[in-house]
C-alpha cells in the first residue's frame, strides 16, 4: 500500500497547489513512483488536476463533483461520502510508492472545508502535511497557527511530528530597509546581475524585480526563525519558501483575460510577464522612472506621450511587459503607426473602459494563481519549492515501510468490490421482512452479489411494494414452501444417523433457514444471511447440523468489524460461546486472526482479562493465560499475547507502563475476550458511547458461511453482511481448491 501524504491549509491562499507541485516534484527527483489526488472538485474550474497531467505527466483521476458532495454532506451521509473518497484514491494509487493528496482549501460561503480535511486524513490513512504563509506574522504566530490546524485535523502525533511547510515567506522589516539601500540585484546572481530591486517594496510585491535571477531577497536568518518557531511546536520544517517575485508573476494575456481587457495589440502576451503595475498620470519625464523590466503601464488611451515614450523606451531594449489604455479612449491610430516598430518588437497594448485608478485598483487585487496552460510558471514553481523541500524527508517517504491502518471507510470500500469480484449467490431466508428486501435491492443494483429471497413470493412482491421498492430482474424470488420437496430426501440422508425420518425432514423444511442451509449444502447458493427477525441459535442451528465446521476448527465462534473512527478493530467472540474453555478461546483466538487478516486487517491478538501479565491471580486469569500459551504454540507465526486488560491492549502510553516488552500491547488489533457476557457488554458499550459502527457477528469456523443479523439490524448493516458472507464464500472456495 502506498504512503498516502495530505497537504491541508492552515488559512486562506497559502498555496495549497503549489506546494504539492513542489511535493510531486521533490519525490519524482528521488525517483519515488509518485501520484496526485485531488479528490474533491473545486466549485470553479479544476486546475490542479490539469497542471499535474501537464507539468508532472500524471494521470489524477477526476475529483467528485462538488454538487455530489454537498448533496452527501447535507443529508448527514460522511461515511459514503468517505468511501467515494477512498474509491478514487483506490484510482490514483495504482503503481504508486506516494500518493500527494490534496486537501479542500476555504472558499467563501464553505464551512466544512476544514472537517472534509480531517475526514479524510482518517480515512485514507494519511500524513499530514499543513501548509501556511506568514501574511504579516510573525514566526511564532505562523507557527502557532499551523498546531492548531493539526489539532483541528485530528493529526496523529504519536511518535511522529507533523510536517509544516512556510510558503511565500517574505523580507522582514529590517531586510526591506536593506533592500532599498542596496539598488542591486539581492539574489544568487548579485555578482552578475545587472537589474534592479523594486524601490516600492510592498507586502503584496515584495521580492526581486529581477524575473531573470533565481535569488531572492529572504536571508537564511529569515528562514532559521521559521525553523526555530516550527521546532518549538513540535512540528517538523518540510520547507520554508520563500517570496519570490518572478514566481508570482502572471502574463499580460492572464491579466487581459481577467479584467476582460479589449486587445489593440497581442505582440508577446503569452511570454511577458508582469512583476509589477505602474499607473502613470505624470509627465513624461517624472513617469521615466517608473519604466522597469515587467511592468505593466497603466494610462489614459489619450496620453500620446505616455505611449510614444514607451515605445521608445522598448527601442531602446526596456522589456516592458505592456500597456494597458484606459477611459475607453481609443489610441489614435497615427500614434500607434509611429510606434509600429516597438510593436513589431512584442510590446502588447490593451485597453479597457475603466478609469486609470479603478483599473489599476482591479489589476491589484487579481487572484495571482497560476493557470493551468501556462507551463512555464508552473515548471519554474515546482522547481522553486522542490529545492526546498527537507531532502531527508523525501528519501524516507519513498523508502519508508510503514504498516497501513485500515480506516472504516477504506475497509468498507474495498469490501464492496472485494464482493463484487466473488460474485456470490446469497441466500436470505427472512424475503419478506422490509429491510432485507430493500437490502436485496441495494446489492443486486450495486453488483455486489446475487441476492435470492426465499417465501411466499406475493407478500416478498407487496413488501417492496409498500416500500416504494423495485426489485431487480437480477433478485431472485423462490417459495420456499414449493421449494422444500426436493430438499427432502437429503435432508433424511444427512441426518439419518440422528434418526431423521421424512415426517420430521419436512417439518424442518417448513423453516426457510433450514431451505436456505440445504441450499448452500448442495453448493445451489454460497452462503446464508439471516437474523433480522430470528434469534442466533436458530440462525445457526441448521448449519451446525448441515454443514458442520472446517477442517482444523473445533468450533464456531464469531467476531465484529469495530469500525473506530481511526481504525477496524477485531472483536471476539461476542455472539456464540457463553463460556469457552482455556482450549476454545485459543481457537477463538486463531479463527479471529485469520478473519482480520483476509479482511486486510493486521493480526495483532490481545487475549484479555482483568489482568496484565502477572500482576492478578485467580481461574479466570489463568485460563486466559493458557489459552494465550496454547494458541502460541500453535499458530507461532501469529503476534498473541495475553492476559491483557483492554487499555494496556490499546493504549500506547499505558502499555509502556504495564507491558513495556508486549509485542502486542498498545497496538492490539485483535480484541479475544474472556467470554460472552464480557465481549457482548464490552462491544455495545464501544459501539454506543463511542458512536462507531459495528459489522457482524460474522460466524468463523464454518465449512460454508451463515452470517448471522442483530434483530435491530439497519438495511445498511444487511448489506454490508452480505458482503461479508460473499467474501467468506471466496475464500472458503479458495481454500477448498488449494486442497
């Protein structure tokens, strides 16, 4: 599984995009096998996807549409909003060592930019990485503000700090009064560069005039105190980047298109680049000085002066990046013949209807993004922020080997197209309760197995009816009171032995659980779902008698996908054994593993008790202690330690105190419990103060799998159980053919 890296915002116009083009590119140069998600749409036109398929040569699946997702969010419905997350993520990670994913930044009228960031670092297992920009503030403030956002975000610090990255990190106030001592070029090619700083360094401009020079005016002293503040959060400095001048530089097409300028004359808008704005309303003498490579010279269309002294300012090899006429006064034709050869040259001239200060007022205010088609920018931005990226840090994130945690709804997801591959016929004996038949509906309609309701198939048909329900042609309807005649005769063969008569076989029969089991014994259907309105002895019943359990397995027991904010743990068992022996519960143990595994679940078996290793006596503790020694010795490929009380099995700080050298302690996924009445108490106390969603009881030790429903079921549950059961039969299938 790749390392997945989300890059948050912490503020407004922080860059979000440009630091992952820096990411992309900072992994690509170690040569990481890298890929880019954006998962969400923007509202406007999506860039960042088309900039990475341009710039980067990656192919990002689409994002979902900001319509489906606000559509999701208003209804309450984050988790299928998550998986829909996961499933073009699923797209994006293909072949890939990191995956960039970039988070939602705050748009106006947007407040759940923030919650949508955190729910995703959740549920793609993600590294956080926080970007900010100073905008004013100080070091410290800057470095304060990104804790918070990491707070915010739900970021996991334990034993790892998270990444911050500084963009756009200007001057201070002592290296302004520097810079405009000091004409010259401040950058790293101050001993040859002849061009000059900008005398009116703003908050907004302030850098290098020089689109030419790779410097900047930022010292390192600028950047050790970002270091220094980041240090002190316990954050760790990925990169401080800083302002340069030439890297927010838009083209005059890019301008014009934005203030819809009216073109005079196009000359080189694709390749002249605007460092700054000059509006000029002087003389032409005093308006001189403001002349300078990249600017953009905003007038009145009918200051002739104006115009004719930058064409010769042109002539004479100033790269000025153009002029914008204003008032919507047309410049007189004769004046542009006399500048024909300036023109000729590449100088573009707009003009547009606003006054000199209100246009000069709109170009300043301009969104300085980079667009999607100018390639240029976008090449010599990734660049930029890659040469500051923490060069350690991406060697590692391409290197590293870090166990995935399955969040809920990458587990969810990837249990529905696991389902979809097996493509099992399921059985559901309760066809006409209401919510397994829209149950049925949902898995025939999602292809996530072939559904077959068994009863009188008029109320099944009356059932959805009432529902507002359509049932699929693919939902098959079979009375199972018709049905039961030719299931007779095995039934007395299997059960001859226990003294099974005809008589009594029909009489069983007269229950669609036990129609349903006979089904999957004559390998008709796959597996069994029930329980939505029968208790689970009378679920599992008929398949202790039918279909017995596997080789190797002495008995059925059952666990709960415990879908945890952060992580799918394993409980067991919670539903079959009131009081298994030392020898059951190391069964139990064994079976539980190996249902976490196939379910891609890393297998970390905590055996618990009232006790943590030596420190309690008494019956109970012993059992759990030689249960855990039994399942040792036989399963010595397997992580199991135990007794274990359940925070020492949970909680990293306490296992250190109660079981410093526990190979599992603190990081159990895996959770066997003493016996039924504790694991049954234990999970709804989870599943209710906790607010998670729990899957299951999910029945292991079974030749074929019967899954069995709490009566308080909702529809969701029974097709999530179906899921289950499909990929249950699979596996079941798999193992049957290896023998």
């Amino acid at each position: 599984m790749p390392r997945t890296i989300l890059v948050a915002p912490a503020g407004h116009q922080v860059g979000l995009t440009t630091i992952c083009l820096g990411l992309v590119r900072a992994l690509d140069r170690q040569g990481v096998r890298v890929a880019f998600l954006k998962p969400i749409a923007d509202r406007g036109v999506e860039r960042s996807i088309t900039i990475l398929r341009g710039a980067a040569h990656l192919n990002p699946p689409e994002p979902i549409p900001r319509m489906q997702v606000e559509e999701l969010l208003s209804h309450g419905d984050d988790q299928t909003l998550m998986e829909k997350v996961v499933a073009v993520f699923d797209k994006a990670a293909q072949g890939a060592d990191v995956v960039v994913v970039e988070g939602m930044v705050p748009e106006p009228g947007i407040v759940y930019s923030s919650r949508l960031n955190a729910l995703m670092l959740k549920a793609l297992d993600a590294e956080l990485v926080v970007v900010a920009s100073p905008r004013g503030h100080s070091p410290a403030q800057v470095a304060d503000s990104i804790a918070i956002a990491a707070r915010g975000l739900g970021a996991n610090t334990e034993g790892q700090k998270v990444a911050a990255v500084v963009n756009r990190v200007a001057a201070s106030p002592e290296e302004i009064t520097a810079t405009k001592e000091k004409p010259a070029c401040y950058g790293e090619n101050k001993g040859s560069c002849r061009r000059t700083l900008s005398a009116e360094l703003t908050e907004r401009t302030l850098g290098l005039t020089c689109g030419f020079c790779v410097g900047n005016a930022v010292d390192e002293g600028r950047v050790a105190s970002f270091v220094e503040a980041l240090e002190k959060e316990n954050l760790f400095p990925l990169g401080i980047v800083p302002f340069r001048n030439d890297m927010s530089s838009p083209r005059v097409k890019d301008l014009a298109q934005s203030i819809h300028a009216k073109v005079i004359r196009q000359g080189d808008w694709e390749k002249r680049r605007v460092t700054s704005i000059t509006l000029c309303a002087m003389t032409v003498p005093n308006a001189l000085k403001s002349f300078k490579p990249g600017t953009l010279l905003v007038t009145p269309g009918d200051r002739h002066d104006i115009i004719l002294a930058a064409a010769l300012a042109v002539l004479g090899g100033m790269p000025i990046a153009g002029l914008l006429l204003t008032g919507g006064i047309p410049a007189e034709e004769n004046v542009l013949h006399l500048c024909d050869q300036a023109l000729s040259m590449g100088l573009p001239v707009l003009s547009v209807e606003d006054g000199s200060f209100a246009a000069a007022t709109e170009l300043a205010s301009l969104n300085l993004e980079i667009p999607a088609d100018d390639l240029e920018r976008v090449e010599g931005v990734m660049n930029a922020v890659a040469d500051r990226i923490d060069t350690a840090w991406v060697k590692a994130a391409g290197s590293a080997v870090r166990e995935p945690r399955l969040s809920p709804p990458a587990f969810r997801h990837h249990l529905i197209e696991q389902a979809r591959a097996a493509n099992k016929r399921i059985v559901l004996p309760e066809g006409d309760e209401p919510r397994t038949v829209q149950a049925a509906a949902i898995v025939a309609e999602r292809g996530i197995a072939r559904p077959v309701l068994l009863g009188d198939p008029n109320k099944i048909q009356e059932t959805a009816k009432k529902l507002g329900v359509t049932l699929p042609g693919s939902v098959e309807i079979i009375d199972s009171s018709k049905a039961m005649d030719r299931y007779v005769a095995s039934l007395v063969e299997r059960r001859k032995n226990k003294g099974m008569t005809e008589a009594v076989a029909r009489n069983e029969l007269g229950d669609p659980i036990m129609v349903g089991t006979m089904m999957m014994a004559l390998d008709e259907v796959d597996g069994l779902v029930s329980g939505a309105v029968h208790t689970t002895a009378h679920t599992i019943r008929p398949a202790l008698q039918i279909i017995k359990t596997s080789p190797g397995c002495n008995l059925v027991s059952s666990v709960f996908f415990m879908c945890l904010p952060d992580q799918v743990l394993v409980f067991g068992d919670c539903a079959v054994n009131p009081t298994p022996t030392a020898e059951q519960l190391a069964d139990i143990a064994i079976q539980s593993a190996a249902s976490a595994l196939a379910f891609g679940i890393p297998a970390r078996v905590a055996m618990l008790s009232y006790s943590t290793g030596m420190s309690g006596a008494g019956a109970d503790v012993e059992k759990v202690k030689i249960a855990t020694e039994l399942a040792q010795k036989l399963r010595p490929d397997l992580l199991i330690d135990g007794p274990l009380q359940y925070d020492a099995a949970i909680m990293p700080d306490v296992a250190r105190q109660k079981a410093p050298k526990s190979p599992v302690a603190g990081k159990a996924t895996v959770f066997i419990f003493p016996d039924l009445n504790t694991g049954n108490v234990t999970y709804k106390a989870v599943q209710r103060a906790a607010n998670v969603v729990s899957m299951g009881p999910m029945l292991q030790g079974l030749a074929k799998p019967v899954n069995d429903l709490s009566r308080g079921c909702l529809v969701e549950d029974i097709v999530f159980t179906i899921a289950l059961t499909a990929i249950q039969a699979q596996q079941a299938g798999a193992r049957a053919g290896a023998k």
